[in-house]
C-alpha cells in the first residue's frame, strides 16, 4: 500500500511536474526526433498530459508489448551501445535508466552514446545523496553495505509489495552523486530537482 501510494501518486505527481520542465526548456517541434533511452510510451501519452506530438524512438533492452500507434517506434538495444549514428536524434531522452546499467564504466558508456546520437539531452537520475532510495523507498539504505541492504530489503516497502525483485535491484542499480553527473555530462548543464529543499535528482540537460 505504501509503495504503491508513493510510487503512484507522489512519484507520479514529480514525474509529471519534471515532464512539464522539459517542454519548457527542451520545447520539442513537431518535426523533432526523439530518443527515449529506456522508456515507454507511457512517458508520452499520460505523464506528459498529451503535450507533443512529434515521433518517439523508445530504445530498451528487453522487449516489451508493441503499441498501436504510428508515433512510437520500438527498438531492442543496449544503450550502453546505441545502433544509430552520429546526432542522428534532435533530442536523447532518457527518465531514471542511467543508475541501472551496471558499473561505473558502463554508465560512462551510456553517457558517451547520449551525447553521441543527439544535438539535444535530458538525462534524469536519482540522487544518491536523498535520503529516501528511490527504489527500495528506504531512507539511507543506499550508504549500506550490500550485504546488509540484502538482509533488510525484504522489509523495505518495495520488498513488502514485490519480494521477488529487491534483491535484483540492490545488484543492479549504482546511484550518482553530482560529481558523478558532472563528469559523465561535460557539456551539460546539471539542473537539481529539489524537495523540501533537498536534491531529489539530477538532470543532465544540453539545449
């Protein structure tokens, strides 16, 4: 219940509000090609409250149901390796993925081909310095050692909704820091979403 409540109704009213920043700031033309390294097209028919309609190229690692319309084109890929040349997208676009690639050498990867397909970037990632994980929805669990963030994950609200993916997600995710952000988006302006004064996540942004 709680997990579902902050996942859906808070997460979702962030989301939403962050959604409204891009088009203030990126301000997509119809005509634009889009890049969303990760994502579904959820991003674009629900959180972004229909704005747009320019096409979506949505890349991810593993397969997921195709949607019926003309404006979502789907590809299987690693986005540590895009399959597209050079600026070959107005904008790259990419919505809490970057934290789940894998070390610090692929996140570099993934950086490195972002800013390699698009003239334009917004990358988003939690921070790891907020005191809620935004995973898990534990306070401070990310400054525990991993061995002792397996032995609690079952109690966190993530793992009393869905017990059988914590464990996959405390080996799976590498939180950022500033510093990290900094320096795998150079040329980036790094903008803090902030609540209660605190730095929720960063995004990478490149106008």
């Amino acid at each position: 219940m709680i997990y579902k409540f902050l996942s859906g109704r808070v997460w979702g009213h962030f989301r939403k509000r962050r959604m409204r920043k891009f088009y203030a700031l990126i301000d997509p033309k119809p005509s634009a090609q889009l890049l969303d390294i990760g994502g579904t097209h959820q991003t674009w028919v629900a959180e972004s409250g229909g704005a747009g309609d320019f096409p979506v190229t949505l890349i991810n690692i593993r397969k997921y149901s195709a949607v019926e319309s003309e404006r979502f084109t789907m590809v299987q890929g690693d986005a540590t390796g895009l399959p597209f040349t050079d600026k070959a997208f107005d904008i790259a676009f990419s919505n809490s993925v970057i934290e789940h690639v894998g070390s610090w050498e692929q996140q570099q990867a993934f950086a490195r081909e972002a800013r390699r397909v698009a003239h334009r970037l917004w990358i988003q990632t939690p921070a790891r310095s907020f005191p809620i994980e935004a995973h898990l929805l534990a306070p401070y669990i990310q400054y525990l050692p991993r061995k002792i963030q397996h032995s609690l994950a079952r109690w966190t609200p993530r793992g009393l909704m869905t017990p059988d993916v914590v464990h996959e997600i405390i080996d799976e995710v590498r939180l950022l820091t500033y510093k990290d952000v900094r320096q795998l988006f150079p040329d980036c302006q790094i903008l803090r979403e902030r609540v209660f004064g605190l730095t929720k996540s960063y995004i990478a942004v490149r106008l």
